[in-house]
C-alpha cells in the first residue's frame, strides 16, 4: 500500500472531512503510486487519515474513505451508489412517472469525488474527472447494474473531455453496458432528446431542473428570451407555461438544431418559438425591447481563479445589456455557473449592472442547484450554481 505522510498541521481538514488533500500539505510520499491509485494518507505523527486516489496536479488525492478498514473493493462501489440512489428516492425524484432525468451521482457531494452519473430515460451517462474514477470504470459499472435493478439497461461512459490530458489515459467514449439510439428522456413531463454523444456535459444540464420548473410558472403572457439556450430546456417550460412568443439564442447551430428539435418534440407546429444561432453579445445589442421574461445562462466565464476579474466583468456587462432592455415590470433570470465566482461576487456584478443602467431592481428569488446535486457539508466548494430572479421596474 501507497503512504501519502502529511507535514505538520496539514491534516486539520482532514479532520473535518474536506475530501481533498493539496500537493503542498504532502511532505513524502513512500512507494510509487500510479495516477488513479489508491493510496493511504498518514499524519506527521503517523496515524492515519484517509484513503483516496492518488493524481498529479494541485489536487494530490480525492478521498474515499476516512475508515483505515475499508476496502475500496467492489462492494464499495456498490454501497456509495446505493446510498446515492436511495437519496433521489427518498427525495422523490427518482422513480417517478413524469421524470426519468436526474443525476445519480455529483462527486463530492455523494462521497464519490470526481463521478459523475446521470440518469435519461434507460440510459446513465457515467463521467469520470479524476483519473482514479477512469481506471475503475468498470467495476462502478457493474456495481450501477446491480444497484439500479432493472430501471437501466444502457450505461454510456463520455469521458474524453473531462480528463487531466496529461495523465496519459487515452479515455474512449462508448456504451461499457447496452447501447442504444433512443436518447428521449422525459423531466417533469417534457420530453427532450439528449445528445450523450456529442453534448455539452453528460448531454443536458440537468442542474436547471427546478429553475426550468420555477421559469414555467412565470411565463403565462410574457415575451421570453432564451439567451445560451443549449438544449432549448427553458423554452420547452416556457411554452408549457403559456408564454406569447419565445426566442431561443446560442451561438452553436448544433444548440440551435437542438433546441427546435425539442420545442416540435413537445409542442409541434407551434409558431410562438423562433431560435437564433447568434453571438449573445451582438443579439442582445440589436434586439428591441420586447421581451419582459429574459434568462441569461452563461457558459462558465471564469473556469479557474485567476480567470476572476475578467468573469466578473463579463457578468457584469451581459447583465447590463439585459436590464437595458428588458420591458418595466419585467422578469430577469440571470445565472452563472462558475464554480470560481462565489455567490457575493456575482451579486455584486449583478448589482453593479443594475446600478448602471439606473433600473428598480428587486431580488424575487435566489436559486442554486437542485437536491439531486447535493453539496457534502464538509466540502462548500461543491456549490456552484447561482441564479437571482429579478423584478425589473
Ligand atoms: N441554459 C442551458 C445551458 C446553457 S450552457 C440549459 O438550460 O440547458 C451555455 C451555452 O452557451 C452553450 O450552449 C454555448 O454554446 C452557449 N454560448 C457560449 N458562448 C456564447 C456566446 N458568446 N453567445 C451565445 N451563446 C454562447
């Protein structure tokens, strides 16, 4: 077995079950660990701490376990995705008639640091972010198998993006269970086809879920725009909702195919929707002022922590085109999901915004992720999505 011995003082966090352990607080390392591997994590006075799998990079291990005694075997797997699954049924989000989308699995937050699993349909689409997660593809397979007892038939592994690079892993995407080409899955009663092949993400962003929902209710009348539609969720919610017209705007054609395929999915031949493949920055300068419902979902602007400053300009300047424009007695949804940007960093970007334009601005909402993408109390960088709902005078 691999020893990872800490320097002095570096395992307070340990103690307060932060599953990580940073290349700094290590002060050697005994044996030869491969990335992926597990290794046990001892404290400068020789107790042990921990065990997680062993990478290359600022994050040196992800914990499993914080129990000496306990095997990172099959029946592991088996009992951390049993734990996973029981929650989203005790939730009342899994096994339900009018949805069959949900993540199974949010790293950190289910003790499974750097696993990702959906769930569409018969299908999970399995992510791995740490090289650990990769090299035990199939055995969390199996163990998913077992655990889901007939509600899958199909588990597809999309892991080729969400790799370190370096590690020399060479992931391949492909079905390691099944295989299929139905990609229809159904949240809250709305069907979308979800690109697992091709798709941002594990195919969809689930995370939107309960927004998507919370958009439904206010669309009733309203001229909504979908800014960085992606899959065109909350145009689906939107039309459902009883909105005017919506327009959809991405950037990507494929988004915009995407989109249109899922707006004639649910509601064919329906002339409120029209979507643009268009540069959010350039739509929003030469849109009117027609809209009174606008979402702003940006793609992640600041990735890393240096990336900050320019984020939070970035922030700043899309929302100041949104409250420019958006019609009195409007409604703005306005999200960003960067992990680097806390959520008083966006408030205050988001304020500024307001600030500029000279707009009333009333917070209606605070929204983040949904219960299926739990944050392990012990780990807060686990809680990424920020959303403010506003009332626009
Ligand atoms: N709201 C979506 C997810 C958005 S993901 C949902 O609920 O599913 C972010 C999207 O922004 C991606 O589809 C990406 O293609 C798009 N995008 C990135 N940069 C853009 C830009 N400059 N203008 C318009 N769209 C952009």
């Amino acid at each position: 077995m691999y020893k990872i011995v800490l320097k002095r003082g570096k395992e307070e966090s340990l103690q307060r079950f932060h599953p990580w352990v940073f290349s700094g607080a290590i002060a050697r390392i005994e044996g030869e660990p491969e990335e992926g591997e597990v290794v046990d994590v001892y404290t400068s006075q020789g107790e042990f701490i921990a065990k997680g799998h062993w990478q290359i990079g600022s994050i040196a291990v992800r914990v499993l376990s914080f129990h000496a005694d306990e095997a990172i075997d099959a029946a592991f797997w088996q009992r951390r995705l049993t734990t996973a699954y029981a929650m989203r049924q005790h939730i009342g989000i899994a096994a339900r008639n009018d949805n069959n989308t949900y993540r199974l699995v949010h790293g950190e937050g289910d003790n499974l640091p750097g696993l990702v699993i959906d769930i569409y349909a018969r299908t999970a689409v399995m992510q791995a972010h740490s090289a650990g997660m990769h090299l035990v593809r199939m055995e969390i397979a199996e163990a998913l198998k077992k655990v889901m007892n007939g509600a899958i038939d199909n588990i597809y592994y999309k892991s080729e993006t969400t790799l370190p690079f370096k590690a020399d892993l060479y992931p391949e995407n492909g079905f390691l269970q099944g295989g299929s080409t139905d990609n229809v899955a159904t949240e809250y009663g709305l069907q979308f086809h979800i690109d697992w092949l091709k798709g941002q993400k594990t195919g969809f962003f689930v995370d939107q879920r309960e927004n998507r929902s919370l958009l439904e209710r206010y669309a009733k009348g309203r001229s909504v725009l979908n800014m960085f539609c992606y899959t065109g969720g909350f145009s689906v919610y939107a039309m459902r909702g009883g909105a005017k017209l919506v327009h959809s705007v991405d950037s990507s054609a494929k988004a915009i195919d995407l989109t249109n395929k899922n707006i004639a999915l649910n509601f064919p031949g329906d002339e409120r929707h029209e979507a643009f493949a268009e540069d959010a920055f350039k739509y929003l300068d030469r849109m009117g002022d027609q809209y009174d419902l606008i979402i702003l979902d940006p793609p992640a602007f600041a990735k890393h922590r240096d990336a900050l400053r320019n984020a939070l300009q970035g922030y700043r300047k899309l929302n100041v085109k949104a409250f420019e424009k958006i019609k009195p007695g409007g409604i703005l949804f306005t999200f960003s999901c960067s992990q680097a940007v806390s959520k008083e960093n966006f408030r205050t970007a988001v304020f500024t915004a307001a600030a500029m334009t000279g707009r009333s601005v009333r917070i209606l909402h605070q929204l983040t992720q949904p219960a299926d993408h739990p944050v392990n109390i012990y780990h807060p960088e686990g809680e990424y999505l920020k959303g403010l709902v506003l009332y626009v005078e």
